[in-house]
C-alpha cells in the first residue's frame, strides 16, 4: 500500500535522577556523600533511507519514544544514557509543524539526519551538591523530561521528469515501455491510482527517473478527481512531460485538454506552470483524424515548447522522445552544485525499476 502522509508523535528519553547516597565502607571515616547523576535521555532522530518508498510504516506505528536515562547510583555512579530513537523515512520525505504548517526539515537525500527531539538531561546527585560548607547534603537532583512534539509527513518523490495529463492519455502505457515499471493499464478512467517510479536507462551509463502521477482533470487544484492529492510528487521535477491523447476515441479535444492541465499546474503551484514542458502526442497509431494532431502542434509552437507524437504500442517517436528528455535533464545535471536546478526547484516507490531503452 502506497501511503505519502502520516503523523506521529515523538518524546525524547526522560533524564534520570539524581540519588542521595553516602560512603559506607571499611576504614573510611566520614566517607562523605557519594550519590551519583541520572544518565541523559535518549533523543529521536528521523533519518532518510533509501529503501523505504511508503510511510505505510508510520501509518501505523505513529508513537516513537526514545529510551529514558537510569537514574544514578551510590559509590558516585551515573546512571547509563537512554538509547536513541530512530525514525526511518524515505528519501524525499518533508517534515512540518502540523500546528503552524512550517517546514521543519527535508529529507532530500539518502543518510541525511535531523534531531527531532532531544532527550531530558539527567538529575545532579547529592555527590555534586557537596562543598566545603556543606560536606553532607542530603538532597538530589530530578531528571528532566524529553522534548515532545507532533509531527506531519509527507512524500514527495524525487524523479527528473514527471508525466501530467488527462487520465488515459496514456502515461502508464509510456512508463511501461521505457522502463521496467509496471503500473496497471486498462481503459478506464483513473486507472493510476498511485504513483509509479521508473527509470529510464539510455546507455552509456546515462539514466533518469520518471514519475507518473494518477491523471487530473479540470478543477484537480480544488481537490477534483484525484485532486491536488499528488500534485505534490512532480514539485521536485525537472522536466514535464505533458501527454495528450489524439485519437478520436478518446472523445475529447486534443486543444481542450491541453490548456486545462496547464491551468490546472499553474493554479496549484505558478512555479509549475514555468518548469520546462515537452507537449507530447500518445496513442498516434489509432490517429484517424489527422488534422488533431496538427492542431495540437500549432499550440506547442505557439508555446515556444518542443513537440513529439509517440506511440507507446508501436514505439514509434518513443527513442527520439528520450533522447530529447535525456539532454533536457543533463542541462540541470551539469549546472554548478549551488546553481538551483531551475527557478522553480525549493530544495522510491511502487512499480519502480528500471530497463535498458
């Protein structure tokens, strides 16, 4: 099961308590206090792991508590320190403040780190309370709790290309044949009902990722459909393809359907509506009304944005397609390491894989 969001609720570890004791030993006068310090809490981490693709994991287990600290001991012995929590997440996952919506941390690459909540230190022993005035205290030191919080996650995949349109336009047939994902297919509307990953391998040991996303439809931004549910998971592309069924059967006009996913992106998020966007025409081997595809082309060049017909049954336009995106994504991948990767960018899953194109 593919779940993107979940909520949990972490507590670092209590610190331990200081202990009041006093040295009783053979042949040592007035031994003194001797009451050692509690041991620290355990803090809780969230760390980014790249085997993980779901947060179906925290779904249901949403309490994570980190190991409280011992409390101290006679013969001036601190208590041992709470073992820490981990809280495993995959990559790309972003953490935020579900009382004020503020990003707290994006877990963007594999091994990264972030202390959620720190541990509650632990409670002085009667042993540190000692000084020359006062040589036998009779007092301790509580431990003091750990941090604790509420936390809201949610996944956005880290793909170079995400495919937007209609459902049925073809996306999941496209990701099938360039790579070795496996969505289902059917022709029915929503078939998607969850994002797929696949990775698109063309030699030489040149690869990128792509994303397809469940299908919009007009009003997907105010939640229609599908709605806005995933929208969030083509946030972090590079480039668009936008893929339009041409065929007559599909009932629709080919214009029509264009410029509705464009408003649909552009009312969600102004910065997809800027990303750079390769107008794609599917299923050209059922085309019996040349003069749609035309027309769908005119609009691409009057967009000033490239054009491609494709067919994902007979392969045909599919390689020169890859190409193209191929050089697209090196555009990005050899600007500088501190040049974002386009004005747009604010910084793995079902049906992954990946197949020699």
């Amino acid at each position: 099961m593919f779940i993107d969001r979940a909520k949990i609720r972490i507590q670092g570890g209590h610190g331990g308590n200081g202990v009041t004791a006093f040295r009783r030993e053979k042949f040592v006068p007035r031994g003194g206090p001797s009451g050692g310090d509690g041991g620290r809490g355990g803090d809780v981490w969230v760390v980014a792991h790249e085997s993980l693709n779901t947060l179906l994991h925290l779904r249901f287990n949403p309490l994570h508590i980190a190991g409280r600290g011992m409390h101290g001991e006679g013969s001036n012995r601190s208590g041992k320190e709470g073992a820490d929590a981990i809280v495993r997440v995959p990559v790309g996952t972003q953490i935020f403040d579900p009382s004020t919506n503020d990003l707290l941390c994006d877990c963007n690459e594999d091994g990264r780190r972030w202390l959620a909540a720190r541990g509650g230190r632990g409670g002085f022993g009667n042993a540190h309370f000692a000084t020359s005035t006062n040589r036998a205290p009779r007092y301790h030191q509580e431990g003091s709790p750990g941090e604790e919080f509420e936390l809201q996650l949610e996944l956005k995949l880290l793909a170079d290309v995400g495919l937007v349109g209609f459902p049925n336009a073809g996306k999941s047939t496209f990701i099938s044949t360039v790579s070795a994902a496996r969505p289902k297919i059917a022709d029915y509307p929503f078939t998607t009902l969850e994002p797929h990953l696949g990775v698109v391998d063309l030699g030489d040991f040149r690869t990128f990722v792509v994303a397809d996303i469940p299908g919009l439809i007009e009003g997907a931004h105010e939640g229609h459909g599908l709605g806005d549910r995933f929208l969030r998971h083509i946030e972090r592309t590079k480039v668009l393809l936008h893929l339009i069924d041409v065929s007559s059967a599909s009932g629709r006009d080919p214009e029509s359907d264009y410029e509705v996913i464009n408003r649909e992106l552009a009312a969600y998020d102004s910065r997809l509506a800027a990303r750079p966007q390769m107008v794609v025409a599917t299923k050209i081997d059922a085309l019996d009304e040349p003069e749609r595809l035309e027309i769908l082309r005119e609009q691409a060049r009057r967009d000033e944005r490239p054009f491609f017909a494709i067919s994902s049954v007979t392969g045909a336009g599919v390689r020169e397609l890859m190409t193209a995106v191929g050089r697209e994504v090196e555009k990005f991948r050899d600007r500088s390491p501190g040049q974002p990767a386009h004005p747009a960018d604010d910084s793995l899953l079902v049906g992954s894989g990946s197949s020699q194109f």
